[in-house]
C-alpha cells in the first residue's frame, strides 16, 4: 500500500482529533495527535514549577524536554486513545483545564515547538500516519498528500468541549469552556512561532453542521481516491 501523510489543521474542539482517529482506524494508518503532544510539555511545564508569576520559564522547560518520550497506545477494547509521557498514562491530566489554560503559551516557545516537530517526523518516517495540530500542513509537513483545515463556529466547539468534559466528571462551565477556546483561538492565529492558518491547497471542512460521521465520510472518499492513483 502506498505511504501517505494525510495532515489535518485546524481550530480547537471542531473534531480534528476525532476524524483523524476515525481514518487511521479505518485505512491502518498510524494516528497522531500533536495536540496531545504539545498538552504533555504544558504538563511538564507545571509539573516541573516553570510556570510562575503568570510566565514560563522557557529555558528550565526546554531543558526538561530534551529526551521525552511521548507514545500513543489504541485500546482496541475501550475504543479509546491513551497519551503516555515517559511511559505514564497521563491522557486524562492533559485533557483538564489546568493545562488547557496553558497550552497555547507553552505552544508559542520556539524551543517546544522545534522539538515537538522533529519527534512528529521521526514518529512518521516508517508507515503512513495521520496527524492533527495546528501547523502540519504548514510546517511539519508542507508535503502532505492530503492537508484538511477543519473549522466550527465557537459556539458549537464549545458545546461539543463542554460534553466532554462533563463526561469525564469536569465541572467546568460552559461559558468558561467558551472564554478559553475564544482565547486559544486567538494566541493560536496571532503567535509569531507557526500561527495557525489555512495550508495551500489544503481542503477547508466546516463541521458545524455536519456529524463525526459525515466528517469521515468526506475524507475517507478523497484518500481512498489518492491509495487508488
């Protein structure tokens, strides 16, 4: 089978994750989330106290991540995505709010990102692999087979954050849900280091109105069409 890179961008909380995953399930491709990763060095950051006074302490932080290894384990029985970080299952740490209040900072720092991009691209080099973030088809992978910029109205990423929250026992309310993705939004697109934006040539799918289903439907249709070519 041929080897594809298929790099999924976009917004937070308008189903990037939840196609990706979807796709690698289905066609056999190694999954991804970048999102994940950056949420791990956010909690390496708090973990290890460098984040104080309302700053991070880019140089103590960057130190700490040099040598990390972050995996990702498919439960075929719990249907479920695990993140490890040095072999520690932390997926529902990384997924609260503390560190998602503090995400989007540490994502800014060069140092971070440099090194989260160079473990993406040595996770991909041996099968084909689907990844979502914010940058993969802008800067990890500008030659990706098929580059997605995924989209939803605020309101509706809310929603669908605040669900999944709720299910994991979170009391966070909505509209503090809403006020950090409103905020991520913006340090996203407006950070200096890979702002997140539209790839060329990358295909735009809003999701507000349309189902996980339909979602993967859509993109299942244009790799099916590219392992054809």
């Amino acid at each position: 089978m041929k080897k594809l890179k298929i790099a999924i961008d976009g917004h937070s909380s308008c189903g990037k994750s939840t196609v990706a995953k979807q796709l690698a399930r289905r066609f056999g491709f190694m999954f991804i989330d970048t999102g994940a990763m950056y949420r791990c060095a956010t909690l390496v950051a708090l973990r290890g106290g460098h984040i104080r006074g309302g700053e991070v302490d880019e140089l103590a932080l960057a130190q700490d991540l040099e040598g990390i290894r972050i995996a990702f384990d498919w439960n075929a029985e719990t249907q479920t995505n695990r993140t490890l970080l040095d072999g520690q299952d932390v997926e529902q740490e990384i997924r609260g709010m503390e560190v998602a209040n503090w995400v989007s900072e540490v994502s800014k720092i060069r140092a971070v990102r440099q090194q989260m991009v160079a473990l993406q691209r040595q996770m991909s080099q041996s099968r084909s692999v689907v990844l979502d973030g914010r940058d993969i088809g802008t800067v990890v992978f500008p030659d990706a087979d098929l580059k997605v910029f995924m989209t939803a109205s605020p309101e509706v990423r809310a929603q669908r954050r605040h669900a999944e929250l709720r299910a994991k026992g979170d009391t966070t309310s909505l509209e503090e849900v809403l006020q950090n993705l409103v905020m991520r939004d913006r340090e996203d697109q407006g950070r200096a280091e890979s702002p997140l934006r539209k790839a060329e040539g990358a295909l735009e799918l809003d999701s507000t109105h349309l189902t996980p289903e339909q979602q993967l439907e859509i993109l299942a249709l244009k790799i099916e069409a590219l392992l054809a070519e």
